[in-house]
C-alpha cells in the first residue's frame, strides 16, 4: 500500500516534467538568450503591424496627448478608398516597374561580380571595400551625384549630346523611375555581394576542379555549379531587394522632389507619407501598408516557389 501511494506523486512528478519539458523545450536556458530578441520582434514589429491593421478598419486620427475622441469602426472603407484611388494605382505600377528592372540586375550583377571577386588573389579587400562604400553612404550624398549626371545640363546629358532624352531622366514620366531603379541597384549592390560572397565560400573546390577534369569551361562551371550552389543566397536576394524596393521612400522623395512628374516615381510608402502624415488620413494609410505588406508577401511566396530555397 506504501509502494502504491508513492508512486503515485512520482508519476505526477514525471507528467510535469514532461509538460514543462514540452513547453520550454531542451534547453530552457535558450530562451534566456532569445528573449531579447524576440522582445524586439514583439515591440518593433508585431505590435506596430496589429496596430496598423487595427487603424486600417477605423476612422483613426492623431490627436495631443491625452485627448481621447471617437475612432469609430469604418469596415473596409478605407480599403475601398485606397484600392479605388488612381493615386494608388500609378504607385503600385511604379513599384511594379521598379522591381523588374532592380531584381534581376541586383540578382545577376551582385553575383556575377561576387564571383570575380571571390577569385581576385591580389587587391582583394580594396576591391571589397570599393563596392561596398555606396551601400553605407549617406543616400543625401549619393543622390547628389546622381542629379548632377541626370539633370539636364548634366554630365550624361552632355555627353550623350543630341541623343539626350527630352524631357530630360528624372523630370521624364518614363524615364524616372527606371533611373531610381539603377540608382538603387548601385546604392544596395555592395550588400548583396557581400551575401554572395558567403553563399561561395560553401561550394566545394573539388567540385569546380573536377569539373575542370571533365573539361568544362570557366562559364559552364559557373552556369552549372555555382548557379545552383547560391540559389538560397539568391532567394535571400530576390527577398530583400524586393522588400527594398516595395519600401523605397528616400530615393524618389530626393531625386524626382516627391513623386515627380506628375506621379511617376511615386511609391506606395511615399502615398502613406502624404496621406498619413500631410493629409491627416492614417486609417487610409494603415489600410495602403497592410495592401503593400499583402502584396510583398505574395510577391516573396511566388519568389520561393519558382527559385526554391534548398540545394539539392
């Protein structure tokens, strides 16, 4: 009768150590270590993402501190609003042209010059250090090069003489945005190839040597190894250069003076500025940033399915 009733607080022992086991897992003491950051995904993500959505469905509007008024629940009106201003519209197609240029010039320039990188034996942190000074350059100051080569009576324009657009780069409905898309991929090239860099320092040599054996050339090597071998990198890539530009501000805001001419450098983030902040309208831009937080994931899922994220 003993031996039964203590085995009894010994099995209840047992259960919640298993159940305590399942909630905090092997090793309690990593979530000591991941508190920290899971705090600022909490408190810098989270929370404002919720808040936001929570605006998008309400007649929301700043007010002073202490000063509490009616924020009444609009549904999807101010959705309907945004998805049916032509505003909107044009910046959606402004991103959208954005990300066909940048995307794919991001993706095969950051690696193809990862690459010759990757083999440089002389000079090769002055040739790192060199691509790598744009990305941590003050966009104010990078700008300020571009209106110098772009603006009319600017170095491209001079040299390309007769041939110069008119109306000139960045006051040309349909060369602005292209010109801030170059310029982005220019600014943001040295951070994608310090991304590719790691992803090649994973390859095998083996591999490349044998292939050499079997008499492959410098380019099939690269088509047929190193290709396949970045494709995560390359994922990573596509991703981050697509939520770059999905979120650019600063580029169109300094180059075409906000948006200019006449909408065509807009962006959506540029719209929330204005309707948000200048307009006083935050409910219809928490309803433009949870479209263009919708839009971006869909975008990175289509990303992940036709790119992959594993080797083989």
């Amino acid at each position: 009768m003993t031996t039964t009733t203590a085995a009894g607080p010994a099995r209840t022992r047992r259960a919640t150590g298993k159940a305590t086991g399942a909630i905090l897992g092997r090793q309690p003491l990593g979530l000591v270590f991941v508190a920290p950051y899971v705090l600022y995904i909490v408190l810098v993500l989270a929370y404002p993402l919720g808040f936001a959505v929570y605006m998008s469905f309400h007649d929301y509007f700043f007010t002073a501190p202490g000063v509490e008024v009616p924020k009444p629940f609009v549904g999807m009106d101010n959705f309907v609003a945004i998805l049916t201003d032509p505003a909107v519209a044009r910046s959606f197609l402004n991103t959208l042209i954005f990300l066909v240029i940048n995307v794919p010039l991001t993706v095969v320039l950051s690696l193809v010059l990862a690459n010759a990188l990757n083999r440089v034996t002389r000079l090769k942190a002055f040739f790192r250090v060199s691509y790598y000074i744009p990305y941590i350059t003050a966009s104010v100051a990078t700008v300020a090069i571009w209106l110098f080569l772009f603006q009319g009576s600017g170095l491209i324009n001079q040299l390309l003489g007769p041939l110069a657009p008119n109306p000139s780069w960045l006051i040309n409905e349909s060369l602005a945005m292209p010109v801030i898309a170059i310029y982005v991929t220019w600014k943001q090239l040295g951070f994608f190839i310090l991304l590719y860099l790691a992803a090649l320092q994973n390859i095998p040599n083996e591999l490349y040597e044998s292939a050499s054996v079997d008499g492959a050339n410098k380019r099939q090597q690269f088509m047929n190894i190193t290709v396949p071998g970045v494709r995560s990198a390359t994922l990573l890539v596509m991703v981050l250069s697509t939520i770059t530009g999905a979120n650019m501000f600063t580029e169109p805001y300094l180059l075409t003076g906000g948006g200019g001419p006449n909408g065509a450098s807009a962006s959506p983030v540029y719209l929330m500025y204005k309707k948000g902040i200048e307009q006083g309208h935050p409910g219809l831009a928490a309803a433009l940033g949870v479209v263009l937080v919708i839009g971006v994931l869909a975008v990175s899922l289509i990303q992940r399915k036709l790119v992959g994220g594993e080797e083989d």
